[in-house]
C-alpha cells in the first residue's frame, strides 16, 4: 500500500514481496509494512496454508494477490512481481522456490541490487532434515525446547512438557527483520543487495542461547534450590514428583508469586538487584524487623562467598532456603491484606518490579496496552473491528503513524504491479570500495545496558562488524548472576568499561564516549532517561548524529499508566498471560522457564529499530530516535492468539501442565525409546496410508484415534517413526534435549561462526578468560552470501578494557591511575572473574 508523502515512516519507498506463508514470512513482512514499506503478499488460489484469524494480523497494511506458482503464468506474474521489489521473502523448504521457476541467485546475477530472503525450517546445509516438514512444534520438539522446559516441570516429573508459544517463529521473525533491514542499509553504501538465509531452527537456537550454555565447575553459589533438589534426588534415586504447593517452596522468596487479598496472584521479581529487594521489604513493612533477626546486606558479594561474614545478603539470588523460607512466610502474610491492583500500584511507584496475574484476554483488553499502543484495533474486512498486537518498533518521530494500521485488501495482480511501479526506486551507485565486509564494520556503539534485552541486541548487531564499548558501574548495582553469568553471552565481542557516570568525571568520559559514537542503546524507563539527561534535545546537543536506542518493559508509542513501571521479562510473562496460560490457571502460574524468553526477541527488536536508524539516516540525513519494549514483543510471542474480535471463539489454546499438544493427530507419543512429537493437520489424514503400520488411521473414528495410535508408536523406536513419517509429507521429530544437542554438534572454538554446521553448531572454549570451559552457541542465524558475519570472541572480565578505552580518549596513565584512586572508574569488580 502506498503512503501519502508526508510519512516520516522510515521504510517509505521500500517494495517488498512476500510469498511467506504460516507465522515468519509474513511477520517479517507485517513488520516491515508498519514501519511504513509497500507490501505485497502472495497466496496460493485456495488461500494461505494456515487458515488463522492471525492472519489478519499477519497480512495488514499489506495488498494480497493469489498466483498459482505451478503453472507458467503464474511464476511470470511472480517474476514480475519481483522485477519491482527491492526485497523479497520466501519461507519454503530449502529449494522449493526455485523449483517453481523462481531462483533468488540467478535474480540477483541479474539485478544485483536485489535482497532475498529465505526462512526455512532447517538449514539449507543440513542434509538431514532440510527436507523435513518443518511445522513449529516440529522445530521445537527436536530442538530440546518441550524437553528442557524448566526446574518446575523436571521437579514435577512432566518431561517433555507442552507450550504453543511459537518460539521459533518469533525469534526467526525478529532476526530476520533485522537482516534485510541491515542488508537494506548497506546497500546505501554500497549500492548491492544480498540473499540472506535465516532457518527458524538456528533462530530458535540463539533465542534460547542462555539456556544452552554450559560452564564447566559453575561455583555453587549459583545453583538455586530447584538445581539443587533435582541433583539430591538423582544421587538418591528418587523420583521426581513434587506437586505445584512444594515447589513454591523452593522458589526465591524474590522471584515468586504470592496470593492476594482479591484471589488474585501478584508475581514479584525483585532478586539481584541492591535496591530492589531493600525497598520491597520496606513499603511491605518487614525490612527493620528482619535486620534485627539477623538479615545481612554483604557489603561486596563479588567476593568469594567463603569470606562473607553471613550466609546471605539481601539482593543476592539466590538466597539460602532457611532465609527464603522466614522471609516467603512474611511476605504471603502482607500480600493478603491488599488486592492486585494495589500492589501493582504500589510497586511501580516504589520502584521496584512487581505485576498481577493476568489472562491473554485480559491483556489484550487493559487499559494499559489500549492507552499505549500496545493494542491496536484495525477494521478487518473478514472480522470486522479486531484488536491486533501494535506495533513491535518504532521511531519517537512516526510511531503515531503505526497506531492506525490499514486492514488487508486483496487485489489483482495488475493492481499490485501499478502500485509497485508508481514507487521510485532510487539506488546508489555500486561503490566496490564501499563494499565492507561486515553489514555494520566501521559502525560504533555504545552499550548502557544490563540484564539481557538491551545487551544481547547489541551483542547480535557484533557479528556484523560494528565495534561495541559496554559501559557499567564502577561499583555493580547487580548482582554475580545477573552480570557475569548472564554477560557470558552477552559481553561477547565487547570492549567493557567500568566508570561512575554520577560523578562529574564519570559522566565527562561518558559524554565523551557519546560524542565519538553512532548508535547509543540503553534499557530504560522514560524517566531514567530523562534524569541521565540523554533526553532528545540533550543527546543531539552532545552528538547531533547519534542514534539512540531505548528499551523498556512497558511502553508503547505512547504514554500509559504503567510507562515507567519497572520490569524484566518475568514480569511481561505475567502481565500478558504467559505464566497464567503455561500453569493452567490463575492459583497455579508457571514462568515459561526458558531464561529470556522475551527478553531476547526484544533484543533482536531493538536491533531491528537500529538497522531501520541506519537506513533512514543514509537516505535521509535524518537521525531517529528508537523505542520497543519486553511487553511490545509479547505480542508476537503469542500471535497466534493474540487477538479478539466480535463472535470470536474460546481462547483455548493448549495450557497447563497435563497438555501434549493440540489433539490426537498433533501431540506427543511414547516410542520404545523416547518421546514422539507429530504433527499433523486434518486435512492430512490420508497422508497416514503411505505410513507403514498407520495404514487404518484414516478410517478410525476420531474419538479413537490415540487409542489407535499410543500402542502402534511404542512399539518401535522414536527415530523409526519420524523417518517413515517424514518420508510420508507427515511433520514429526523426536523430542530431544540440550545436552544432547550440544554434545553432539560442538567444535573447538575459533574462527568458525558455525554456519557451515548446519542447523546446530556450538563452540568450547577451553581457555575462556573466566578460567572456567565454556561451551556456547556459535552466531549462525543469519546466513548472508554477501554480507560476512564475524565470530565472536569471548566475554572479557568486566573492566578489562577500562584502561585501553580511557586512552583511546586521550587519558594517561596518570590520570587513569588517580580516576581509579578515586572511585570514578574501575578495572575490575572481582578479583575472580566468575566470584565464587
């Protein structure tokens, strides 16, 4: 769809066609069409293959055209098509497209300006399941994600465990997004495009990259209780069975939910930090009294734990359990005497995460996400007035312009080609000089950030060659865990500087680093930024040419109640209905266990926001500021049911603990030696005949079908299964583990990035700065054939660099002596790099 001139969308004038079908393809086209390009969508003549109201969502501001790609016209109308596009989206099986008459290589030999962008299931390299039928779940399940889904379930004796959050596709779709936006900037400079390959399997894999790393001899001040009971249980030989009541019970009295006066639960997430727990304990009247029982505060918990004069400190995660426990007892009896929506008050304005329970319904009603933005309504022609997700990212000067999405309209092919061809497409001339390795080598970025959101958006954006200073505290304001454990992924390729930027020097060296940077991102609430005086007048004073990113956990376009509400991703999980859905019901929430399970696809989305700067800024002369947040990104981590409409039907999507999938045909299956995921669709019943031993199933009544089905799969092995049922068209793999995967897929660390591995590939290093062998996920989602991706180096100690980039500043050695004498920076937190 075309937009009127006056647009300050930063992707204005950008064409794109979009042959994507299911969730990536298309969000990433979705998301491209908000921030302002003109798309159009292709769908098969009987209408896209996966019949959902999210379509609706998936396919706004966009134009729909149906080509039958099977038959001559069909691909010559496609081909035109792509004539006029500058990027172009496929989301098929390695090989599909160009099988059908359409060859992104040789469409590039003949436009070299051309960015494609394919988003398979598996890699294209890997030869063993490129070809597989690749549906969400079947990517999760043989990714270890149904099988390694948290302490909770293993505690529980649930394993594997069920979810219908599309992970892979949500990671996949940010990353991707981010790719043709940043292949889209360097063509600025360069004047040619790129093919880029994303497989959903890889993106899946780096969303939960937290996950899978493993440390060798991991201190033991860092196991929590959950770790530690499933370790005694295993040495015991007894089984796993706790029920839902016993593990709250071994749950940080900081980082669980407590029942509230209305019934309510209210999830409080305030571990880690020096501030947070302090001031909990305070507005709920308990701190004085547990100082005088004995509560501690260590005054350096990076020492080594054996030196501390307590067993505990206030703000350390986690906490012993004879403290967790008196302090949860103390905490459920407050909670009582309040409702919800007290304490969420209460919370946000004390400065410390806290948030109810709420259902997905309710999200998607609350008043919140309707002030901000976060819900947007669009007038459908096929449901009439729906509330859709709103925007993912957008700039402080256009994010208005995004609130009033334009519903879907299908068109004729003739129609679309003149929409297209009213677009002037203005390129740069090739410049080979200009033609820099990396998509972002030159680019320098200053990260302010902490936690993981906002640090692993610029970790990513590392592999493309943009050069990354993080600056920290001189003295932490977190906790170990939240530090050094989680900057073992995210520090990778940074150069770390540690300084007080509340002090005038500090804050002189930060101006400094400002002034002599591209991109600045920090994670943080309006106000904070507002109070570090990086406000848009403040920040085009010190760098005119600055970007400046920022991430938070509430916002949307606009200003709501709960803006500059604290938060981290546990939070949002509660708040949009993910921990509500995951338990089963309000009395029992479960975290979906995976460690930044939004907190990453937001990265990925602050990354996108700064791709989409980069481009506007070499085609405009325009800087920009960008915003998204944790709760934004909720949005298309459930897409598949986040939207309500008149007449809608039940939101009953699979939850809670005793879910295997979505029905008889879509479920887990115990095989002799393992579990079984299939996944197939009604529609495919027939396909079952060509499966030797399920030759009967189309004829079994559907009320039968498990009952067919259960003593026909174990009776053989799970890998025997998935092979005569892939063979047959039918999705299906075997549910795998992390441990697994990583054993069997690692190499020694160096100068690979693993994207020649396939669709896993893991890297040890056995000399890691931290003293420690650290096994990790190698940065290959993004597979440009242009573009180079760099690898990563390790995550240096915190403060490595803070002599190196001071002198980089024109600093001596004097001067940086006495800056350390007097507290204003830092070289080190530690003297061990992981405290033990």
């Amino acid at each position: 769809m075309t937009f009127h001139s006056e647009t300050r969308l930063p992707l204005t004038d950008v064409k794109v066609i979009d042959f994507g079908q299911y969730m990536a393809g298309p969000a990433v086209a979705m998301i491209l069409a908000d921030l302002g390009a003109t798309v159009v969508h292709v769908d098969p003549p009987g209408g896209p293959m996966w019949q959902s109201p999210a379509n609706a969502t998936l396919n706004r501001n966009k134009l729909i055209v149906s080509l039958d790609l099977k038959s001559v016209e069909g691909v010559e109308q496609a081909l035109a098509l792509i004539e006029e596009a500058d990027i172009v989206i496929e989301s098929f099986r390695p090989g599909v497209m160009k099988r059908l008459g359409i060859d992104f290589e040789a469409l590039r030999e003949e436009r070299n300006e051309l960015i494609t962008l394919s988003i398979p299931g598996f890699a294209s390299n890997d030869t063993l399941r490129r070809d597989w039928r690749a549906f969400e779940s079947v990517i999760a399940a043989n990714s270890g994600v149904f099988t390694d889904m948290g302490l909770n379930r293993v505690l529980m004796g649930i394993n594997p465990s069920f979810s219908p959050l599309p992970l892979g596709s949500a990671y996949g779709t940010m990353l991707a997004a981010s790719s043709v936006v940043l292949a889209l900037q360097a063509r600025e400079r360069t004047g040619m495009g790129d093919e880029i390959e994303v497989p959903l399997v890889c993106a899946l894999m780096e969303g939960l990259c937290y996950n899978s790393i493993k440390i060798e001899g991991l201190p033991e001040r860092y196991k929590t209780q959950r770790e530690k009971e499933i370790e005694r249980r295993r040495i015991e030989g007894q089984p796993m069975n706790l029920d839902y009541d016993e593990l709250q019970e071994l749950l940080d009295p900081f980082y669980r939910s407590y029942k509230c006066k209305d019934g309510r639960m209210f999830y409080v997430v305030c571990p880690s930090h020096r501030e947070h727990a302090k001031r909990c304990l305070k507005v709920l009247g308990l701190y004085d009294a547990l100082v005088a029982e004995g509560m501690s505060e260590e005054p350096d918990t990076y020492r080594p734990s054996s030196e501390w004069q307590s067993d505990m400190s206030l703000g350390v995660y986690p906490l012993p359990k004879s403290w967790a426990d008196h302090i949860a007892a103390r905490m459920k009896e407050v909670f009582l005497t309040r409702t919800s929506k007290e304490w969420e008050k209460i919370f946000g304005k004390g400065k410390f995460p806290g948030a109810p329970q709420r259902w997905l319904q309710e999200w998607i009603h609350d008043d919140h996400a309707e002030t901000a933005g976060l819900m947007v309504e669009v007038e459908d022609p096929e449901f009439g007035l729906m509330i859709q997700p709103g925007p993912m990212v957008w700039m402080a000067d256009s994010g208005q312009e995004m609130l009033t999405p334009r519903p879907r309209r299908w068109v004729s092919v003739t129609h679309a080609l003149s929409v297209l061809t009213r677009i002037e497409t203005k390129l740069p001339r090739v410049r080979a000089r200009n033609a820099r390795d990396g998509w972002l080598e030159g680019v320098k970025i200053l990260d302010l950030c902490n936690v993981i959101a906002g640090p692993h958006s610029v970790a990513y954006l590392a592999r493309f060659g943009a050069e990354v200073i993080k600056v920290d505290p001189a003295k932490p304001f977190y906790d170990c865990w939240n530090t050094v454990i989680f900057g073992l992924s995210h520090m990778r390729s940074k150069r770390s500087l540690l300084t007080d930027v509340r002090q005038p020097r500090g804050r002189a060296i930060l101006d400094e680093l400002i002034r002599q940077s591209d991109v600045v991102v920090w994670n943080a609430t309006d106000r904070q930024v507002a109070s570090m005086g990086l406000s848009e007048e403040a920040l085009r004073e010190l760098n005119p040419d600055a970007v400046f990113c920022q991430l938070d956990c509430f916002s949307g376009v606009l200003p709501g109640p709960r803006t500059n509400y604290l938060g981290y991703d546990d939070l949002v999980q509660a708040t949009t209905g993910i921990m509500l859905r995951f338990g089963g019901s309000m009395d029992t929430p479960e975290e979906h266990a995976h460690v930044g399970t939004i907190d990453v696809m937001c990265g990925f989305g602050a990354s996108l926001g700064i791709a989409t700067a980069l481009y506007r800024k070499l085609k405009t002369g325009r800087t920009s500021r960008i915003k998204t947040s944790l709760s934004a990104l909720s949005g298309l981590a459930q897409l598949p049911f986040c939207y309500d409409y008149e007449r809608r039907s039940l939101f009953d999507e699979p939850s809670g603990r005793e879910a295997t999938g979505y029905d008889d045909l879509a479920r887990f299956y115990s095989a002799s030696d393992g579990i079984l995921l299939v996944s197939a669709y009604e529609s495919e019943l027939e396909k079952f005949r060509k499966v030797e031993g399920l030759e009967e199933l189309p004829e079994i009544p559907r009320e039968e079908r498990a009952a067919y089905l259960a003593p026909r799969f174990i009776s053989a092995r799970a890998n025997d299964w998935v092979e005569r049922l892939q063979a047959a068209d039918i999705a299906a793999a075997v549910c795998e583990n992390l441990e697994t995967l990583r054993s069997y897929n690692v190499h020694p660390a160096g100068e690979r990035t693993g994207i020649d591995a396939g669709s896993y590939s893991f890297s040890v290093y056995s000399d890691h700065p931290s003293g420690h062998e650290i096994t990790q996920l190698d940065p290959y989602a993004i597979r440009p054939r242009r573009g180079r991706i760099y690898p990563l180096s390790p995550a240096e100690k915190y403060g490595a660099s803070t002599r190196s980039v001071l002198k980089g500043l024109d600093h001596s050695d004097e001067e940086i002596d006495r800056l350390i004498e007097e507290g204003v920076v830092s070289e080190s937190w530690s003297e061990e790099y992981l405290p033990s």
